[in-house]
C-alpha cells in the first residue's frame, strides 16, 4: 500500500471521529446518565466535571465534516443525503444539549425544563449517531456519484442496533469518567455501574461484530481473508483483556483505570469499523480515491492542518491538565 | 418536475432561515468583541474604573452570543452536504478547504483564549489578558475572512477550470482574493461594528430614559452615538465601492436591486420607490429621478446601465425583493447617519443626555444594525440568483436528491428549535441588557470584589451571568 494523499486524509479524518468518540462520548453519555441521578447538587457535580472541555470536544465534529467536506466532497454529498433525517435530528440535539448546558445554571424556575433538553439533546444526539454509523457500516446506494437509495434507506433492525449500542457504549463512557473525576457517594453509586456496564459493552461489540459478519459477506472476507486473520485476532482478545481489567480495578482505588481501559476499548472497536471500511470511504462502492478533491484542495488543506492540528492538540492536553482532579460539590464553581 | 421545485424552494427557505438566524450572532460577537478591546485598551490607558465596569457588562452579553454563534453555526457546516449535494460534490473542492481554515485558525483561536478573557481575570496579568481579549476579537475576524472570503468567491468566482463538471482550484490567492471579497470583507466588518454601536447606544438610551445617569450608561451612550456618527458615513463610502464592484462582475443583480428594465440611453433615472414585477417586466408605480441612477451607480452625468431585459428571463433575480430589501438598507443607514448627526449637535450643547426623544429615536434604532445587516445580505445573495456559484452553478442544479417530505419535515423541526433555543438565547441577552452596567457593578461594590473573576461571573460562557434569567 502507498501512501497518497488520500489516504493522508483518510487518516487525517479517521483521527479527528476518533477523537470526538473518545472525548465527546463520556460527554454525552453524562447527559444519558443525568435522569439516574438527582441526589442534593449531583447533577452540578456531574456537569462540572465537562464544563470546561465540552465545548473543545464537540469542536471535533466541526473538524471533522469540513475536513470530510474539503478532502472528499463526494462522500460528504453522498453520506448526508443518505441520513438526513439523522443528521438535523442529531444537529438539533446537540443544540438543545449545548444550550441546556450553559442556561441551565441560570435558570430557577425552569431548571427542569433545561435538565429535560440536556437529557433528550444527549440522548437524540447519541442515538442518532449510532445510527449513521450503523447506516455508513451497512453500506449507502451510490449511482453516478450521487446519493440513490431510499429516503428511509437509514432505518433498519441493525441501525436501530447500532443508535441503542452507541446509548449503553457513551452512558458506559460517562459512568468511567465520573468514577474518575468524583469521589464520595455519588462516585460510589457511579462504581456499580461500572462491571455490568462494561459487560453490555461487550456483548453489544460482539453481536455487532457478528451481524457485521453473518449479514455482509465482503466485511467477513476483509475480516477472515488472507493474512487479515492472523494480524485482526488480537482484536477481541485485547477487548476482553481490557473487560478483564476493568472489572479487576473497578474496586480499587485506582479511580482512573477504569476510564482508561474503556477508551482502550473504544479504540479497538473503531479500529475494526476502520478495517471493515477501508479503503472504502462510503461502502459498498464509494473509495477514497473516488470521494476525493482534486489534489490541489487536498494540498492546500494538508498545509493548513499540518500548521493547526499540534497547536490545536497542544491546547486541548493544557485545558485537560489545568481541570484535572476531583470535581465535588460547592466548590467555587465553574457556574 | 414539480416535486424538484418544491424541495428546492424548501431546501432555499431552510438555508435562507438558518443562514439568517446564525448571521445575527457571529455579527453581535464581531462587533461586540472589538469594542471590549477597545474598552479593556482604554482602561489599561487610563486606569478608569468605568471601562473596566464596561467591559464586564459587555461581555456577558458577548459570551451568549457567541455561544449562540458556534451552535447555529454547527448546523450551517453541515447543511452544505446535507441540502445541497450538488454544490458540495461539484464546488466543495474550493468551499471545504476555506471552511477547514476557518475551524483550524479561527474557532480554535476563540475557544483557546475565550476562557482566560471571560474568567481569567484573577489567573493572569492584566496585559496577558489584554491579550487574550485582542485574541478573541482576532478569531472572530479571522472567522469573517475565511466565510467572506468563500462566500464572495460564490459571487465571483476565479482560479479555477472545470474538469469532467467539477470545480478544480488552480490558484488558491485567486481565490480568496476574489474581485468581491475585500469589499465585501470591508463591508461587512464595518456592519458588525455598526451592529454593536447601535446596540449598545440603544441599550444605553433604555437606562437613560429610565432616569438612570451613571458613569457607566452615559459613557457608553457617548461613545456608542459617536461610533455610529463616524461608521455610519465610511460604511457609506464601503458599500457605494462594493456597488461599483457589483456593477462590473454582477451587472443583473444592479438591474434588479433598482428595478430597472430597459437600458435607458443618454442616461439612467433612479426608481425612488415602485413595485418591480417580475411578469410584466416593468416596475409598476414608480417615482424616479432622472440622472439620479447614473449619478450613484456609474458617477456620472450620463453612464448607462444594462436593464434587466438584456438577461434572459431565466438569468434574473428576484426584482422585487432585492429592490425593497436594498432600499430598507440604505434607509437604515440614512437614519443612522441622522442618529450621528443629531447626536453631534445635542453633545455640542451640552444636551446628549438630557433630550428625551433623541433617546427614544436612539432606543428605536437599537435594532437598526442588524435589520440593515439582514436586509444587506438578503440583497447580495437573492441578487446572485438563479446561480449558488455565479454563472458557473445553477441553485436548481445544487440541491439534494430528496424529497419534499424529508425536506419539509427537517424545515420544520428547525424552526420550532430555533425559536426555542434562539428565542430563549434573545431573551437572556435582552434580560442582561435590561440589568445595566451599574446594578452588577453595585453589588459587587458591596461585597468588595469589584471585577473578580469566578466568583462573580461563573466560569462558562453562557452561565457567565449572576442572576436567575427566569424570574
């Protein structure tokens, strides 16, 4: 395999989603958790602990569909028509969450209200993205480089799958960062979550791995073909090393573990989503290759990124550091 | 072919709803951001207490603005693919890279300093903060640059050769330095200034009718009423540059904004007012001035202009529309010139603050930055029609395969959010501008931490205000 600049950009592409999964999905899945918990001031605890870098980690999915725009219009103008009913869906959660987010603090009278958009905003932004996954994975009828399947071609028994996965995987994800950035009683219950969340984790990765298999012949055969056996076997292995630990340090006082190995986990799921993908970049027919600008777009984007994405990752890891610790409540908050 | 006309208009109205919600914001956090660096300049300059009074008042303001920014703007960057494939998979090789540069030096430039402006205060040095206002106010002119500078390669595009139906860029300075974009990048930061100095003069008048006369509204009404006397002129001598320009690279959409049908020889009246109709090819009622039109649009005594009927029908813009829409423009910007002028004479007699009516006019015309804004915007882009990329890609062309069902649903549900979220954003805003400089800063007199950081402010942008926005 050579390495083009499409396939720069596909990599360049492939690290911005995976940073808005791994930041923007413990993020999320706090607004999933919120209905669970409303003991005296734990929802303040709860959103504090996001306050500062919520904002930074939805920015990855700006990133993202304008680097998808600039580097591969085709699949940009093919992908967004094939779920657009999704897509305003999961852009009008992610305004009601946005700005529950911040209103809520203010609000007295109508906190309810606001924790209600937050709750639903998560939930509808979420699912909705579980499904555009789980529609991308399956694969988008392409004609002519143009979108040319069924308006509702979105809404299927393994999309729906995909949208209630991604539910547990971020609420998962959330349950991992509040063991870690919260302590007392609120941590304690946090903690329970922690070994049966993981293991619906597991099973929800396995059942999507084997629909994947059993429902698409030619994912199977990147998955089995030729030497991919040997190099994907370790795959599930490390998943289940990494259930394994979890439920090894949920009790300890190790309060980061936990967190950490669940992002492991995230990153070996993505990690077979980007194998069954590639080097399709919308399957079944769409490749990089086809999808992408003309090499002087993909330049003269490539120039800017390789200035930008240090800086920006630089600022991240700063704002990350200056918030770490343990969020509690009344602390001189950051509402 | 009815049903592709229908998700077009949907697909039009949607973005031209979305489009004209989220410009209100970015326009408030442009102009509001430079005017904080103005104030936190003229407190480190003078040591005064009332620009630093200022400067917190306003920038809560600022803070729910911006917010209210990065959200509707999330849905635009999306919008792009989603309603409008064709555009995307035909010119998106020159639109996405401007839009990627925009999120790579300017959002992250915002959100990396927006925290040390807002809750930084007790965190870093006085200068190091000046910085990070100056920063912010930067990020937010990059964000222009790099929109304008996509949007008006829409308008006229170059640097470019169509292969197998695609845009390919081939000279990306051509690009962005297109014929339009330093007028249009002129223009429009001038109406962001623009839109702040009459907000914050109108937010100003409110408290001076209500009697109030403390160092911090009287200051602010002064500067605001004398930015306007200054912008409101140049922003005049901007835009009547930007029409020369229009003149020469979109000669139908002049024809159009003065409802001009036949190319009249000698030389070219002005339609005052009058109702262009776009069937009878004539516009109906109306009052013109002879010379007039050459006068403004040519500066001479006898320059001609081509009528509308020299495009084919199927090349011309809505007359009607850019027609009334241009002329509420222009008549903002006389009022606010008069607002100026006014204002000048009543300071030279001692009388700003104590004329009744002129704070009434001054309170009316609060408003009257944003109204010119949107009237402006609809103007140029109505204008470009029937074209998204000019002569180059029919709007008819640029739509999605979808169907109105999906189209209308998606419109739908946007407007009920908007005016949900939107609406309650406007509302915080207005609550906070109803509280005044004075009563935050009194509060914070009797607890003795005048302008401390997150005690008093909260350490989020939009939770950047202290009271209760629902009671």
């Amino acid at each position: 395999m050579t390495i083009d600049l499409p396939t720069i950009w596909a990599g360049i592409i492939s690290l911005g989603v995976f940073l808005y999964l791994l930041l923007d999905g413990f993020d999320l899945g706090i607004g999933l958790l919120f209905p669970f918990f409303n003991r005296e001031g734990e929802r303040e605890v709860m959103l504090n602990t996001v306050a500062p870098v919520w904002d930074g980690n939805e920015t990855w999915l700006v990133l993202g569909g304008a680097c998808l725009y600039g580097a591969f219009p085709v699949a940009y103008s093919t992908l967004l028509p094939a779920v657009y009913l999704p897509v305003i869906a999961m852009l009008c959660g992610l305004i009601f969450r946005g700005v529950a987010f911040e209103i809520r603090a203010r609000a007295r009278r109508t906190q309810n209200l606001w924790d209600l958009a937050f709750i639903m905003g998560s939930g509808t932004a979420t699912f909705c993205q579980g499904m555009i996954l789980g529609t991308l994975l399956q694969g988008i009828k392409i004609v002519d480089g143009r979108f040319a399947g069924d308006a509702f071609g979105w809404l299927s028994p393994f999309s729906v799958f995909c949208g209630l996965g991604l539910l547990v995987t971020y609420a998962t994800l959330g349950c991992g960062w509040l063991v870690m950035k919260t302590d007392g009683d609120l941590q304690r219950r946090m903690r329970m979550l922690l070994k049966p969340s993981s293991l619906l984790l597991l099973a929800i990765i396995g059942l999507i791995s084997l629909w994947t298999v059993l429902g698409q012949p030619a994912v199977a055969q990147r998955w089995f073909g030729g030497h991919n056996f040997v190099y994907f076997a370790p795959v599930p292995l490390l998943v289940l090393a990494c259930v394994v630990g979890i439920f090894r340090w949920a009790d300890s006082s190790h309060d980061a573990r936990a967190f950490i190995l669940m992002e492991a986990i995230i990153f070996l799921g993505y990690s077979g989503l980007l194998i069954s993908i590639f080097p399709n970049i919308v399957p079944p027919t769409l490749s990089i290759w086809a999808a992408s600008a003309p090499r002087s777009s993909q330049i003269f984007e490539l120039f800017g990124v390789a200035i930008m994405l240090p800086i920006i990752l630089f600022y991240s890891a700063l704002s990350y550091w200056v918030f770490r610790g343990k969020v509690r409540h009344g602390d001189e908050g950051y509402h | 072919m009815l049903e592709t006309s229908d998700v077009l208009v949907l697909a039009r109205l949607q973005f031209a709803f979305t489009i004209s919600a989220h410009i209100i914001f970015p326009a408030i956090s442009i102009g509001l951001a430079n005017y904080l660096a103005v104030l936190e300049g003229l407190w480190l300059a003078t040591g005064k207490l009332v620009y630093r009074e200022l400067y917190f008042f306003w920038s809560q303001i600022f803070a729910v603005g911006f917010g209210m920014g990065v959200v509707s703007g999330v849905v635009m960057s999306y919008e792009f693919g989603a309603n409008w494939a064709g555009f995307s998979r035909i010119a998106g090789s020159v639109n996405g890279p401007l839009l990627t540069y925009e999120v790579l030096t300017a959002f992250f430039l915002e959100s990396g300093f927006l925290g040390i402006m807002l809750f930084g205060w007790k965190r870093v040095g006085a200068r190091l903060h000046f910085l990070a206002t100056i920063l912010v106010a930067l990020g937010t002119l990059f964000s222009a640059f790099w929109i304008l500078a996509s949007n008006s390669w829409m308008q006229t595009p170059q640097g470019f050769q169509i292969v197998d139906g695609r845009v390919v860029p081939l000279d990306w300075l051509k690009i962005v330095f297109n014929p339009s974009f330093p007028f249009r990048l002129v223009h429009m930061s001038l109406a962001a200034f623009i839109v702040a100095a009459t907000i914050v003069a109108g937010c100003a008048a409110w408290h001076l009718l209500k009697g109030r006369r403390g160092e911090g509204i009287t200051k602010s009404f002064s500067m605001a009423v004398g930015m306007i006397l200054v912008t409101a002129p140049i922003q005049m001598i901007a835009g009547d540059a930007h029409g020369l320009n229009t003149l020469e690279h979109q000669p139908a959409k002049i024809a159009a904004i003065e409802g001009l049908w036949e190319t009249e020889k000698g030389s070219t009246s002005l339609n005052l007012v009058g109702w262009p109709d776009m069937r009878q090819e004539r516009t109906k009622y109306a009052l013109s001035v002879p010379h007039l039109g050459s006068l403004i649009l040519t500066h001479t005594w006898s320059g001609e202009i081509r009528g509308l009927k020299e495009f084919a029908p199927e090349d011309r813009p809505d007359s009607t529309i850019v027609f009334w829409s241009f002329r509420i423009m222009v008549g903002m910007g006389l009022l606010m010139l008069l607002l100026g002028v006014i204002g000048l004479v009543l300071r030279l007699r001692n009388k700003l603050y104590d004329t009744r009516w002129f704070q009434r006019f001054a309170l009316m015309m609060g408003p009257s930055g944003l109204i010119a804004l949107l009237a402006g915007w609809i103007t140029t882009e109505v204008g470009r029609q029937p074209w998204v990329v000019y002569g180059v890609l029919r709007t008819a062309d640029a739509a999605s395969p979808l169907s109105s069902q999906q189209v209308g649903t998606s419109l739908l549900i946007i407007i009920i959010v908007y005016f949900l979220v939107f609406g309650s954003g406007v509302y915080y805003m207005l609550k906070l501008m109803a509280k005044g400089p004075e009563a935050g800063d009194q509060a914070a007199d009797e607890r003795g931490d005048v302008g401390t950081g997150s005690q008093r402010f909260g350490n989020r942008p939009m939770s950047h205000a202290t009271d209760p926005i629902d009671e």
